[in-house]
C-alpha cells in the first residue's frame, strides 16, 4: 500500500503492460519470481499523467533479458510452493 492507499488505488504495470498485481498473489507468492527482474520502478506522487489515474502510486515492474551464454537452471520448494526458471540460447540471435 502507498501513502496509505488502498491496494487498488495503485497502478502496477510489467515492461509497460497494465496488470492489476505484481508482487504477492493471496499474501502467499511471488507473481514474478524475483530472479527475472531488472529492476522496480516506483513512484508514489509525483507521476505523470500516463501511468493512468491512480491516486496511490505506480509500480513498473522490468524484466530482465534472459541469458544467452548457456542453459541456466533455478528451482525452488518451500512449505507453500514449488517454482523454477529454464533460460538459455535458442540460436545465434534469440533466447528463451
């Protein structure tokens, strides 16, 4: 919650896609395992006018690109989840 805000008086977008969460999805997970992002971009007042009109704030979300060198793996298991993440090349100019 921003500036005391309702949740919902927060505008969320991923690489500029509106959604309408980002972080937690019943107060148990990560929508977005943290490993594939760049960066957060948040601004609670002060923000122009095309992220919307949301009177709490704004959180961008950017994902990062995925790895070209090799396969990478990354699994995780807690007592509420199982997750992971696959990337590697697919050819010379694209990756997964």
């Amino acid at each position: 919650v921003i500036q005391g805000g309702e949740p919902e008086d927060t505008h969320y977008n991923i690489n500029g896609h509106d959604v309408p969460l980002i972080f937690r999805f019943g107060g148990l997970t990560s929508i977005v395992t943290p490993e594939a992002v760049e960066s957060v971009d948040y601004f609670s007042a002060g923000y122009g006018s095309e992220w919307g009109r949301s009177l709490g704030g704004h959180v961008g979300l950017n994902v990062r690109n995925p790895k070209e060198d090799r396969m990478h793996l990354f699994a995780f298991a807690d007592s509420f989840n199982t997750g992971g993440l696959i990337e590697g090349p697919i050819n010379d100019s694209s990756s997964f």
